[in-house]
C-alpha cells in the first residue's frame, strides 16, 4: 500500500468515526429527552445503549468504508476500536472517574468485532451504482 493509499484509508476511518460518535451523541439527548419528557426509567437504557453502539459502529464503517469496498475487516475494526476509545474516553471525562481496565478491554473488544464483522458484511454488499 503507498503512502497516500494509507493517508486515504486513515482519514475514511476518522470520518468514520466522527460520523459514529456523532449519531451516539444525537441518540443520547434523544433518549434524555425521553427520560425527562415521557418518564422513561433510565434503568431501561443499558439495551438501548448498545443497540444505538451498534447502529453508530455499522453506520460509521459504512461511511469509512463504502458499498463493496476494500478492506472492510481491517476498516470496519479500526472504526469500531477506534469509536469504543472515543466513546469510553468521554464517559470517563463526564463521570469524572478513571477508566476500570476490564470494562475498558471488553468495549474495545466487543467494538473492533461488531466493526470487523459489520465492514465484512459492508465490503460484501454490491457497490452502489453510479448516477452518471
């Protein structure tokens, strides 16, 4: 791989990010609002959470990687490592707590599979056609 093919790849991945934590943000206040609007128990959320991970992890892989494109292993676990350090690293921040090693390593694993097997499938899915 050259050095631009890698440059390339490195900023898909970031974007790819960026648009996951974005979409883990807007579904936060989403489910705040629903806890202060529509009394939803907050305890309920813990499932919510991880499906709105998953969401973030396969829409941020599918904007690093695109339909049918290359690398979608290494792409999609990049996306979904790189999001869980992110996501964690924020939770930390507004806990005001350190980050407990093991909960820590089982996000970042759970993260980089979820974004492996989503960036397979991803890369597997028929390339969109162009509209020229």
């Amino acid at each position: 791989m050259t050095a631009e093919a890698g440059i390339d790849r490195a900023l898909r991945v970031a974007k790819g990010v960026l648009a996951a934590s974005a979409i883990t943000l807007a579904g936060m206040a989403v489910y705040a609002l629903a806890v202060l609007y529509l009394g939803l128990n907050p305890d309920r959320l813990m499932i919510l959470n991880q499906v709105l991970k998953a969401v973030s992890i396969l829409s941020g892989t599918l904007l690093a990687l695109g339909r049918g494109g290359g690398k979608g292993l290494i792409t999609g676990a990049s996306v979904g490592l790189l999001y869980m350090v992110v996501g964690f690293g924020f939770y930390c921040l507004l806990d005001g707590t350190g980050a407990d090693a093991g909960a820590f390593a089982k996000e970042l694993i759970s993260g980089a599979i979820f974004g492996a097997i989503a960036g397979i499938a991803i890369a597997n899915l028929k390339p969109a056609k162009s509209r020229a």
